[in-house]
C-alpha cells in the first residue's frame, strides 16, 4: 500500500504508554484528590495520567502494565504515521461523499492507546480489538493489535490494517447518518436472535463502507499495490464469526453471530471495493437473508 509522505490528520490522541495498571504515589492524599476531582465531575484518569507522566523514582520501574512493555511512541514512529495518513484519508473521502449528499462530515478523533484505556463507552483494553465509541465519537485502537493480524490471524500488509481502520470510521459515518441509532432501537425491542442479526447487518454495510473509501482513496491516489487487495479480503476472512468460533469453540453456533461469516465479511468489503457506491449502502438492511 502506498502511503508514505501522504497527508497526516491531526485528529490523532496519543495515550499510548499511560495503559495498564497505573503505579500512584502520593498515598492518601493522592485518594482524596482523585475522589474529589470524580466527584466534581472529571476524569479522575486522565490525572492519574499526568500524574504518571514524570520520571519514576530511582530504583522503581516506569508504569506497571501486565505482559511486557507497552507499546508506546517513539522517534521513529512509523505507526503513528501509517496511523495518522489512513485517517486523513477516510477524512477526504468521507467529506466529499457527504458533501455530494448535500452534508457535513464530522471527523472523528482516533485515540491509540496501549493496554488499556478510559472511553466513554467504558474501559477499553487491548483484547477488546478495535472499537468506535458513538458517546464521544472516537475511534480506539491499540497498534498492538497490528501485531495480532499478523501473527494470529496471518493478515500482514499496511491495507490489512487500513481496513481495519476504515471499518471503524465506517461505524462513524453510520452514526452520523442515524443508521446505528436505527438499528439499536430495533435491537432493543427484539429477541436476543434477531438482535444479534441486526448487528450482523450493521457489521457488515461497515466492512462495505470500509470497501467504499478504499474505492476512492486508489481512484484519487492510487494506494493500492499488487497483492493489497488480497492482504485485506484475507483479514476480512481470518476475523469473520464461523472462523473465529471454530478457533475457540471447535463449532460454530450462526445465530448467536453478531459481526457475519468470513465470507459475508469478504462479500460487502469486496462489493464497497468494486463499486464504490455509497447510496447503496443503505440497502443491506432491506436485502433478505438468504442476500447477505
């Protein structure tokens, strides 16, 4: 994929190095300012943070996180950079195709973080993957999970990842457009089955969405290299819901899916690929499906 010397988005928030557990010195008094800054109303981590951002005292090691060191930034920070030019690219062209539905898009901001972190959706940690968070508009990303596509789920390649990023910023676009508050309204007046089905739905026109900026992006910058496509269509593949219960569980139960087959996941990204077609996107929820 080519990306390199591309514009970078400033929408990037870069807590990487402040997750995981937190070492807090100051003893009781540290308790009491925390509680107190909870109960006026603010973060009371983003202070633990600051708190934490200063040199550990001789002989005590820097922030405690389980499993080795996090990943956090440094000189030579390529993907932050890989990061930053994947986003300014959803920003062109998310920006012109709502601008030809006569709207405004709305960037997110992207928060790369590394073990765990503070969204308002909730705490964040890296073995929940990926996520767009609608009550702040942010998407979360651990970079670590860069490392799982490629050895886990032997995904490797820059488009494996951008897809990953362009799916979550397609979660973005539907809640801008409604279509996620449509859809967990309906959610919540259904049974657990057809909830999980409506997910699938909502999943599934993201992979296409992530399928329709890739369109745009190589048809104005031409990012895309020989074997790009099939890096992605792979990762699609590798992180599908009969793939991943057949790892884990060594069966696959279809009704309890909530993001769809490898090969739906591999169908709409491909379908949003080849036809870039944002209006048409809309119309996954009115297909059957026997459809999808």
């Amino acid at each position: 994929m080519r990306w390199q010397g591309d514009r970078q988005s400033e929408n990037i928030e870069d807590r990487r190095g402040m997750g995981g557990p937190m070492m807090v010195s100051g003893g009781l008094g540290t308790l009491v300012l925390v509680l107190l800054v909870w109960l006026l109303g603010g973060d009371p981590l983003a202070l633990l943070q600051q708190m934490n951002q200063g040199p550990p005292p001789p002989g005590q090691a820097g922030p405690l996180v389980p499993g080795g060191p996090p990943e956090g930034p440094g000189i030579d920070d390529k993907q932050r950079e890989f990061v930053a030019v994947v986003l300014a690219d959803t920003e062109d062209v998310w920006h012109d195709q709502f601008r030809r539905l006569g709207r405004q898009y709305r960037d997110p901001k992207l928060v790369l973080f590394s073990e765990a972190t503070q969204s308002a959706c909730g705490f964040a940690q890296s073995a929940t993957g990926p996520f767009f968070c609608p009550e702040d508009d942010k998407v979360y990303l651990d970079t670590s999970f860069f490392r799982e596509l490629e050895q886990r789920f032997h995904s490797p390649g820059d488009f494996a990842k951008a897809y990953v990023i362009a799916h979550e910023v397609g979660h973005h676009v539907q809640h801008m457009l409604g279509w996620s508050d449509q859809v967990h309204s309906l959610q919540q007046r259904s049974s657990k089955r057809d909830a999980n089905k409506f997910s699938v739905r909502l999943e599934l026109q993201a992979d296409y969405l992530a399928g329709v900026w890739a369109y745009h992006a190589n048809r104005s910058k031409h990012i895309l290299e020989a074997g790009d496509v099939e890096a992605a269509l792979h990762a699609a593949t590798a992180i599908g819901d009969d793939r991943l219960q057949r790892e884990s569980r060594g069966y696959v139960v279809p009704d309890s899916f909530t993001h769809g087959s490898s090969a739906q996941r591999v169908r709409w990204f491909r379908r949003g690929l080849e036809t870039g077609d944002f209006a048409a996107a809309k119309r996954l929820f009115d297909l059957d499906e026997s459809e999808l």
